[in-house]
C-alpha cells in the first residue's frame, strides 16, 4: 500500500476476509490456495496457516475478506495449503477455533475483536499452535499485557486515518452536517467515529466553519449502532434517520452496513455521499463506486500476510503490530470519480494534515487508540 503526496492523496488498494462452523454450527473448514499453484517457499515443515473469520463472512468486501486476501497471498507465496472457517454468529467462535487446531493448523489467525475470548482460549489450550488476532490485544485483564506467549495481536490506530476522512467529509459537505453509525459499539468501530469527529472539529477550526456530525459523540461516547455486521433493513433504516437529519455525507462503520447506506443514498435521490471503510470499497465493490468519496483504509492484508511470513520462517513474533499512518496501516484512498468534484486544495491539505500527525504536532487521541 503507498502513500500518495500533493494531487492524489494517500492512495493504496486493500481488500478484506474470513470465516466457519462445524458440526452442528455451519460446514467443515475448506482448504484453498497454495498446493501447486504458488512457487515453493521456505515454510518451516508442516506449516499451515488458517483463518477464523467473526460474522461478517468472507465476501463481505471489507475487513473479513481483505485479511484473507493477506492470508492467501502469503500461502500461495509459500506454496502451502491454508483453511479458513466462516462464523454464522458469535456461538460458532468456539467450536469453529477447535475444529481449526484438531485439523493440524500450525498458525491460525482471528478476525476481529469479538473473537479475543475464544482465542485466548484456544491459545492456552494449544500452546504448540501460534495465533494471530486482528483488531485485538488479547488482554481480557487489561493489565497491558497479551494473555499468551503465542498470540500476535495485529491492531490499527484507525483513528488517525478516519482524521483525515473527517476532514475530507467536512470540506466536501454543501449542507453542513456529516453523520455517522456503526455495526456494534466496539473499540474497532468507535475509533473510526472518534477519527471523523476529529477531522471535521480540526477542519471547523482551520476554515471557521461549522459543520455538524450526527450519529456519533466523541464526548459521551454515544451514537447510532446496528448491533450487528450485515446488511439488512435495520442498517437502511439507520442510515436514513442520519439522511434525515441533513447528512450529505455518510460513514457506515460495521463491515456490509454500508450496502444498506448505499441503498438508503439511492432511495433518498438526494446528492449524498457515502465514505468506505477497511478496504478502498470503490476496487473491492464497484455497484456503489458511484457513491463514494473515498475510504478509511486499515492493511490487514498486509498485517496478516507478514505476520504469516514470519511464522513460515520460524521467526514467529508475538510483539504487536500497530498500523498507524508513519508505517502505511491506516491510510486514506484515492478520492477517483470524486476527484474533480472536491475542493482542489484538498489534497495538499489532506498530504499536511498527515505530516502533522506523523511528527506529533496535530493530535488525534481516541478512547479506542491502541
């Protein structure tokens, strides 16, 4: 993923995914990729590396699908088979963990924050198996520490890139309020909404404007929700209530809710945009590439693919990643069709407001920053 400069902003492509359930929860893990199609790499013996996804399922075009898209790339790499297990609900982790160790996976990787229980879990059980968790510190202590010697946490500070889609929101907004809402009210979502809040009260600041965000409240941490990752009425009729309410442009947070948004966008016929999150949505779904402004952009594919290689090669480490802007976790997308439609400073602006992160001297503190 690469980090543009002045005209074309922060661009990168990113994609997202995983997921399972046995007996009695779903079908038996699959195997894919590797095998003879991949060139031969150095993988310690036996080294199969697997993949547990939450509901979001890997087609979601989004965090489940771009995390094995990392997965993949790594074992076609290798030329090493992988399996992958797509969770139905939460009542699968479990089961779908066990049924991943019991097949012989050597490296197997959780997607998502509702899975840190069961992987902790998991990890204690099989202390021989090494894991990875997206999104989570595996710390159900809090005491700052992961609860096994054999999981990697891999965990973004999203904040700091949804900084710079708040600001992009902001300065592209003809009516002056900008909303938001989330699949669950959990650290990986909220610090996307933190991020956007931030971005559009820096972007007030500088321009001496006035731009409202609705649907999310950095102060009282409290906003609008779905309490689920799909894309169904409820998440439409969510997005409509922040339509309602004078947004022109909306971030869904929350894997395939942002389908439901497109839907609610279209229905309203109103000039409405709506921003991606996780992967460039505008490459990974092209049905509402119409819509979008530009994307939130998390590298799980990267994350997960080097801590894949690092595995291979005997060289597990469980000391956690962390994407932030200076090392390409997190970054902004190409604005593509909306380029000619947003102010043509905004790029130069966007390519400061980075630099100012990066070097410490603009801050971006969210409750959910790793």
């Amino acid at each position: 993923m690469t980090i543009s400069t002045t005209k074309k902003l922060l661009g990168a492509t990113v994609a997202a995914g995983v997921i399972f359930a046995l007996a009695g929860c779903g079908q038996a893990p699959t195997e894919t990729g590797g095998g003879d199609g991949g060139e031969a790499g150095p993988a310690v013996d036996n080294f199969k590396p697997c993949m547990v996804s939450d509901e979001g399922g890997f087609d979601d075009k989004s965090f489940n699908q771009l995390g094995f898209e990392g997965l993949s790339k790594a074992a076609d790499e290798l030329g090493v088979e992988v399996s992958k297990t797509e969770s139905k609900s939460a009542s699968d982790y479990e089961s779908n963990l066990d049924a991943l160790a019991s097949e012989g996976c050597t490296f197997i990787v959780s997607v998502g924050f509702k899975l840190s229980a069961p992987t902790i879990e998991a990890a204690t059980a099989n202390p021989d198996i090494q894991y990875a968790i997206i999104d989570d510190w595996a710390d159900a202590d809090f005491d700052g520490k992961t609860d096994a010697p054999n999981i990697k946490p891999l965990v973004f500070d999203t904040a700091q890139a949804a900084f710079l889609g708040g600001y992009a929101a902001a300065s592209y907004s003809e009516s002056g309020t900008v909303g938001t809402f989330g699949g669950a009210k959990i650290p990986p979502v909220t610090i996307f909404m933190d991020g956007f809040e931030l971005g559009v009260n820096y972007f007030n600041e500088q321009k001496g404007e006035d731009v409202k965000v609705v649907g999310w409240s950095i102060d009282s941490q409290e906003g609008q929700f779905t309490d689920e990752f799909a894309a169904n009425d409820k998440a439409k009729q969510v997005a409509q209530g922040i339509i309602d309410q004078g947004a022109d442009v909306l971030l869904p947070v929350g894997g395939p809710i942002y389908q439901s948004a497109a839907q609610a966008i279209r229905d309203s016929g109103g000039n409405i945009a709506l921003m991606g999150v996780d992967a460039d949505v505008f490459e990974t779904d092209p049905t509402v590439a119409d819509l979008l402004l530009v994307s939130i952009m998390k590298g799980m594919d990267v994350a997960v693919y080097d801590a894949v290689m690092e595995a291979a090669n005997d060289e597990f480490d469980p000391t956690p990643f962390v994407g932030v802007l200076e090392n390409e976790g997190v970054s902004l997308s190409e604005f593509h069709e909306f380029e000619s439609k947003v102010d043509p400073a905004l790029a130069d602006e966007l390519a400061a407001i980075q630099e100012g992160i990066i070097d410490g001297s603009i801050a971006v503190e969210s409750p959910a920053s790793p």
